[in-house]
C-alpha cells in the first residue's frame, strides 16, 4: 500500500479541512514554525504514536469550540485480497469500503476534551457504501448476519454460514438483485463490535512508518541511532508477519484452553465466582520489544556521545544501504520521514544523502523530508515540492507546489528548488500556459520541435497574471536574482510596443527576448470543428450550425466573446444549466479543446510556421546556455 494523501482537520495550526498529497519523493518546503513538521508528527501519530503521541494541547487554538482532532490517511495500490476476519479471504472493494476514488480512506478521530490521560481515537473508513441497511453489515455479529439470512429467505446452500465475509457478500447480492443498492459517501466506523477484526486486520498492509526528527536530545539509547536499528527489526518483522499471526494463535489457543479448564474445576467449587471471570488477553504480543539491536564503538564509546554529525552520518548511510537492499524485490511498503536531513552535515554530504533518498523511492518505499535551506532546496526536483504557507493551508489542498510557488521559494531562500530549471517561460495567465503544453505536445510528437512542455524540466512557466504585470516584469526584471533568461510571449492584442521591451531585455545580454502573436490570442490558433465538436458534445441541444455565425477564420475575432453570446442567446436550450462564464469558455477552449487538437489542424489553419518560431527561440536560448556552460 502507498500513502496517496494525508487529511489534517483541527490538528494545531491545521484548524480546515487540508488535504496534503504525496509522491513517491516529497519534500516539503516552507519557514520555520509554518508546519512542516506537524505534518511529519501527524502521520507519526497516525502510524505509530510512539515517538509523538495526541495531546489535548494539539487542539487547533483558532477552534477551541472543537475538540475533535482529525488525522487521516489516503492509501492507493491496495492488496487485491485481504484476509478480513476468520481468515476469510475477500477484498476491500466487495466490501464497499473505498472512497469515490477506490482508494482506501482511513481517519482516526481524536477527543481531545477528555479527562484521560491517554486519548484514544475512534477508527473510520470514509467509503461509497451502500445505505439499504438500518445497521453496517460489517458492524453485525455472526448470529445477527445468520438472522437477516433467514429472513431473506436466501438458500443456505449457496452461503457459508459459519464465514460473516460469505454471509454479507450473500446479502448485498440479494438485495443488489431484488431492489437494487444504493450507495452514498459515509464514515464508517472500524474500531468497535465486530468490524474490530477488519481493522486490526488492515493494519498488516498498513506501510511501516518511520520518522528521523531534527532535534532530538543526547542520552543514551538516542532515538536518531537506535531507530534505524529498530526499522531494520521492524521491516524483519513484517516480512515473517503471516507466520507470527500463526504463532500467535497457535500459543493463544493453547493458553486458553488451559485458561478455561482452569474455570471449569473453579466452577466446581465455586460456580458464581467463576461465572464472573472471563479468559482473554489483554494486549497484543509486542514483537518488536523482544529484539534489541545497537550500534557501538570499538573502542567503548557510546556512538550517542560522539555528536550529532556522526550520529547524522550512520543515518546516512542507513539508507544508502537501504537503497541498495530494497533493489532485491518487493515487500511491505515503507515510509521514511526525515525532518531537515542536512542538519549537521557537510554539504557533499548532504547531496549524497538526497541522492541517496530519491533512489530509495521507489520499490514500494516513499520518502517526505522537509527543509528550509538553500543547499536542498537546489537538489531537489520540482515535482516534489509542496510548498507549505499560512496561505496554503487556507486552499483546502497542497500539492505540487506552481511555477509562481517557486518564484515565492527561491525569493524566500535564495535558490530555485531543481537546479535543472534553465529557461523561463512567461505568459500573460494560467490559460496560456494549458495552450502552449498541449501545442508543444503537438509539434514534439510530430517531430518538428524538440521541447515538450509536459515533459521538459529544464522550462519553468509562469503566468503573471496580464499584459500589465509582464511588462512589469521585464522593466523591474523581478526574476535577476536567479540569473535565468526569460522569452515572453505576449497576445496581439495588447497594446504595448514590444521594440521598448526588446530593448530592456537586451540589456540583460543573456539572449532574453518578446514575441508577440500574431493573431488576437492563443484562442485563435484553435481550430473551429475541435471547438464546435466539444460544445456540441457538451450541449446536445445546439446544432454544429448555429456556430457559423461565429468568424473563426478571422485572426482579430474574439472567440470566447462569441462563443459567450452565442450561448447566452441559447440558453433557453441548454436545459437547467446556466451559460457559463466567458473566463470558464476560455479555461475549456485552452486546456480540453486545445488538447483534442491535432497537427493536421494546426496545418489546416496555416499556423504550423508562426507556432515553430516560437518553440525555435525557446530551443536557441537553451542551445546558447548549454555551450556557455561547456565554455565556462
């Protein structure tokens, strides 16, 4: 199972609903003190609640009204059976127990207004189930679940009456069959009566998470050494899980029975006492506990006492010997959070240890590290960064941090995160940047143009939000700081003389330079059957004919204009819907309709040539800088 997504809701500086998604490398970037590592201590407290555990403290200080702490965790490449309960072999779809997405939602909600000092969570899975029954089939006991079989009247010889996975596959068959189920997004809770076994039976697929904090105190039997000591136990561990379930049982089975005749002579010479007594195990058998594995020094020295750097260094080298050993095949998933891996380290150690760490993802291993300086940030790819802000939290969602994130990044530590970033790319918006991915993809594919915006890392682009704020950003040249040069494309139908821009950028003399378009926007490079094809899908109602009002072949037309009034005047057609709004035909024409164009279309239309010039001088500019490079 892979970690797809962490839910934060209440939890400390956390006080909405945010969601945090992960790759198979992610590091989070961001100040000191905005939740960088709240988020490496939720997951802890989610996993393990060992090194960090909940606290009534951890309640949110903006939402004192809600004790109710929520953290949560989103899995993808599930198992494709799982044994449930009784060793019963099902899988978590037959279950309905996946969200909208089929992936596995698992929060654990914490209380924090008790007056125990331990809090423990209540479990749910956030899951598409059906909502025929007064009671959760997986909240019902075997006898419960035989009850309903024989009031449906469903034949015993075609269920297992002594397996609940059987008896509830029965049930939502019949009912699938009869009435038909219904289904609807709802928390169901994993940790009481009998869906108890389905949870603790998750939790073997559940990945191993390990958490390496930055500053932890010098004592003897230091965490920062022991643990990945205790990873390597505890990986052990889980690759015999299967034969220790066994032994478990095996010795469970042979107390009891030794428990209950024990009862059974009580009960001859005191039957009320022995009614009162019950044989069970109060706590699950800790394996980890009974391996302890060190570290120590020839010379009897405590590797705790020789200081953070060496101690950072067996760290290191941890998972470069990690990275090797997990090539040798598959196993339990693992997650490796490091909190600020350069912490006294030398720099040329430090780019080892990334190295190491982005070798390490993959194989069914992540890695989450966080950090807030410049020698990381620079080896980073931009892919994994999630940029972490005050502002950030209030979106709802932190993914991938945006090329303007990364403007904010390298303004904030003086460095642009993936020093591979060669070039940028400047437009006027967001819809710019959909056209020129999918157009690069066009001419790549056809081979007369090399760069492909979705693939190309080497071109970071940047919607500056219009005419006005790009030329803002060539006359104030906001980007000289990183010492990359700039094309910037601008529409035809902005009103500012580029030969003034070209002569500002000019003088930088690191070959920057302004092309304008040569028709009124990127709109009229889209070809007219794509766009009558898409709203003709889209609106069934309208016919391809209503559409020739509109002067596609007229370079100066304003399509999203007319295609706005268009719709407006159609309305009455377009059934319950609302016309959508001019911004929104803009959002659609640039990123799906752009996107289901071909190069014959753009042949069609004579724009192939104007189209290649612009992609020529993004392709020079790189030429230019990589045979500088080789110079210097």
């Amino acid at each position: 199972m892979k970690l797809k997504s962490l839910i934060l809701e209440n939890f400390r500086s956390y006080k909405d609903r945010t969601i945090i998604n992960f790759d198979d490398f992610t590091a989070l970037i961001g100040k000191n003190d905005v939740g960088k590592s709240t988020i490496l201590e939720a997951l802890e407290i989610f996993f393990n609640s060992e090194i960090v555990k909940i606290e009534k403290s951890d309640v949110c200080v903006f939402n004192q009204e809600n004790f109710d702490v929520t953290i949560g965790c989103i899995f993808s490449d599930l198992p494709e059976e799982i044994v449930l309960d009784s060793s019963a072999v099902t899988n978590l779809k037959s279950e309905y127990l996946l969200n909208e997405n089929n992936d596995l939602e698992v929060l654990k909600v914490y209380k924090c207004n008790t007056n125990s000092k331990t809090i423990s969570p209540n479990v749910y899975v956030r899951a598409y189930h059906p909502t025929n029954f007064k009671d959760k089939l997986i909240h019902l006991k075997r006898e419960e679940l035989k009850k309903i079989i024989e009031q449906m009247n469903i034949p015993k010889e075609v269920v297992n009456m002594s397996s609940n996975v059987s008896m509830r596959q029965s049930i939502y068959k019949t009912v699938d069959e009869n009435e038909g189920l219904n289904f609807a997004l709802q928390d169901i809770q994993l940790n009481k009566e009998d869906a108890k076994s389905i949870w603790n039976n998750l939790l073997e697929y559940l990945p191993i998470y390990a958490l390496f904090q930055a500053d932890r105190p010098s004592k003897d039997g230091d965490h920062e050494v022991q643990d990945p000591m205790k990873i390597a136990v505890k990986q052990a561990l889980g690759s015999v899980e299967r034969e220790l379930v066994k032994i478990k049982k095996e010795v469970q089975k042979a107390a009891l029975s030794v428990a209950k005749s024990t009862l059974e002579k009580l009960k001859e010479m005191d039957e009320k006492l022995a009614s009162e007594l019950i044989a069970e195990f109060s706590s699950e058998p800790n394996w980890a506990s009974l391996f302890k594995l060190t570290l120590n020094s020839e010379n009897g020295i405590p590797v705790n006492k020789r200081g953070s750097g060496v101690r950072r260094l067996i760290l290191l080298n941890f998972f470069r010997a990690e990275a090797e050993r997990r090539k040798e095949g598959t196993e339990r998933g693992i997650i490796y959070a490091i909190e600020e891996p350069e912490t006294a380290q030398h720099p040329k150690n430090q780019k080892m240890l990334i190295e190491s760490l982005q070798a390490l993802s993959q194989k069914n291993c992540q890695i989450i590290i966080t950090s807030h300086v410049p020698g990381i940030a620079g080896l980073l790819p931009i892919s994994s960064i999630r940029y972490i802000t005050a502002e950030s939290k209030k979106y709802g969602v932190i993914d991938r941090a945006s090329d303007l994130e990364l403007i904010e990044i390298a303004n904030e530590l003086g460095v642009l995160p993936d020093n591979r970033v060669k070039l940028f790319l400047c437009v006027e918006g967001k819809n710019d940047v959909s056209f020129l991915q999918n157009i690069s993809k066009i001419l790549s594919e056809q081979g007369v143009t090399k760069v492909n915006l979705f693939k190309d890392e080497r071109i970071a682009i940047l919607p500056l939000g219009g005419s006005s704020s790009l030329k803002q950003f060539i006359y104030k040249h906001y980007l000289k700081a990183f010492r990359i040069p700039e094309i910037h494309i601008i529409d035809k139908d902005v009103n500012n003389d580029i030969s003034k821009l070209q002569v500002r950028l000019d003088e930088r003399k690191d070959g920057s330079k302004i092309i304008r378009t040569q028709r009124r926007e990127m709109e009229n490079y889209i070809h007219k059957d794509t766009i009558i094809e898409y709203f003709t899908k889209k609106y069934p109602s309208l016919s391809r004919e209503v559409f020739n009002c509109i002067r596609f072949e007229d370079p100066d037309c304003d399509i999203p204009k007319s295609i706005s009034r268009l719709l407006n005047n159609y309305k009455d057609r377009l059934g319950k819907v609302d016309p959508p709004s001019e911004e929104k035909i803009k959002n659609w024409l640039n990123s799906k309709v752009t996107a289901e164009m071909t190069y014959k279309h753009l042949k069609d239309m004579g724009v192939v040539e104007e189209l290649i010039s612009w992609f020529s001088e993004i392709e020079r500019l790189m030429q230019n800088m990589y045979e500088g490079s080789i110079a210097h």
